[in-house]
C-alpha cells in the first residue's frame, strides 16, 4: 500500500471561509498546520528526493526511474491537502501553479527516456524545491514561533 495523500489527515474540518479556524477561537491557529502535515510523510518525501537524485548521479536508471515515480506520488499527495483548508484556488496556485506543475510533469517524461537527461530533471527539481520552501515558509516557520512565544 502507498503512503498517500489519504494520510495526511486533517484532525479538524477547516471553516468555510477558506482559512482554518479552530474552535473556540476566532484567531486563526498555525500550530494546527504544523500538526495536520505528517512528519513521516515529510521524510519520505525528502528521502525519495534525495534517492533520485543519487541513482541519477550514479547513473543507475532503473532506480531513479522508481525513486522518480515516488517522488512525484508523494508531491501530488502533498498537492491533495491544500484543499482542505483553502477554498480559493488562486492561492493555492501561488504554490502549486503551472511552473511547478509543468517541472512535475517534465521528471515524469524525463524518466520515461532511457537514458534521462539528469540536468534537465535536476532543473525541474529545483522547481519543485521552491514549492516545499514557499509551503514551509507560509505555514511552518510561522507555525514554529507561534508555538513558540505561547508557552
Ligand atoms: C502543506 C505544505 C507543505 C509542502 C508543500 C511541503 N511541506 Fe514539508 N513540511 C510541512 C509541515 C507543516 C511540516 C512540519 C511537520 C511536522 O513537524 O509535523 C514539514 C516538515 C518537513 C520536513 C521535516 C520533517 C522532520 O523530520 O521533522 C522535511 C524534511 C520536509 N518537510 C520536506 C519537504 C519537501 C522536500 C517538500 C517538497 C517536495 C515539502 N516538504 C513540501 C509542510 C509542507
Ligand atoms: C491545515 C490547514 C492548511 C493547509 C493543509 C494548507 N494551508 Fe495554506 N494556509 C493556512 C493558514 C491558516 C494560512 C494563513 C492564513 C491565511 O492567510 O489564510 C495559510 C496561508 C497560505 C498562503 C498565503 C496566503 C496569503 O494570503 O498570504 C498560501 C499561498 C497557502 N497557504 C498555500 C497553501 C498550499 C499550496 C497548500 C497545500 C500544499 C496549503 N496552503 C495547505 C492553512 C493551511
């Protein structure tokens, strides 16, 4: 079975108007983000990453093929939970939008070729790295301080 998107669950429903509230509280909370995203599946993520690109180095394409189905898997399944807490599709577009989909798309046909043209993909991963960072910086990093200046 795959670790996937299904995973990630989400322990409170988010309010309608598109941001997450938690109840008994009109302030909205960070600190519930930090704790709806899996650590796990955050590790995965990161070691499939680091997996491709080490059998691309090493040259081995039957690895890299499958450390490259993986990795895109595991993007998609972080693509899926966005939904639960945002109703307004441009804003989710500011992480996940055409260049991050289109670098997506470009690993998948990358690998397809029998030998991959390991700059090209590692360009594309570059790409996707963005969204990660974009992702931590909006909601872990604020997430981190909140809970840290409550206590
Ligand atoms: C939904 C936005 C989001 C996206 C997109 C995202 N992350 Fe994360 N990431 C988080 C959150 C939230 C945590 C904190 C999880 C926790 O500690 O419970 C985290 C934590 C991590 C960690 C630390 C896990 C640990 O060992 O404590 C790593 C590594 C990581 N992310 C890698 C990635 C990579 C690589 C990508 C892109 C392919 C990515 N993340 C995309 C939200 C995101
Ligand atoms: C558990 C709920 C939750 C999840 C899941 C989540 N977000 Fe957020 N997101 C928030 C909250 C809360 C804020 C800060 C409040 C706000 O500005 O709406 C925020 C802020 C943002 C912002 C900045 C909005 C602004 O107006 O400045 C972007 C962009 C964003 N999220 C994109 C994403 C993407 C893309 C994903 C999926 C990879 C995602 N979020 C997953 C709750 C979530």
């Amino acid at each position: 079975m795959s670790f996937g998107a299904d995973q990630l669950i989400l322990k409170k429903p988010p309010a309608s108007s598109g941001k997450y509230y938690p109840p008994q509280s009109n302030k909205f909370e960070y600190v519930s983000v930090m704790h709806e995203v899996s650590e796990e599946y955050m590790r995965r993520l990161s070691d499939s990453m680091k997996a491709l690109r080490i059998f691309l180095m090493q040259g081995d394409v039957q690895k890299a093929k499958e450390a490259g189905e993986q990795v895109v898997e595991r993007v998609k399944g972080t693509e899926a939970i966005c939904s639960k807490c945002h109703t307004d599709k441009t804003v989710v577009d500011r992480i996940h939008g055409k260049d991050h989909e289109q670098a997506l798309a470009s690993i998948q046909r990358l690998l397809k070729e029998p030998q991959p043209n390991k700059d090209a993909i590692f360009r594309a991963m570059s790409v996707i790295g963005q969204s990660c960072n974009r992702c931590h910086n909006l909601h872990l990093v604020p997430a981190m301080v909140q809970e840290a200046f409550r206590k």
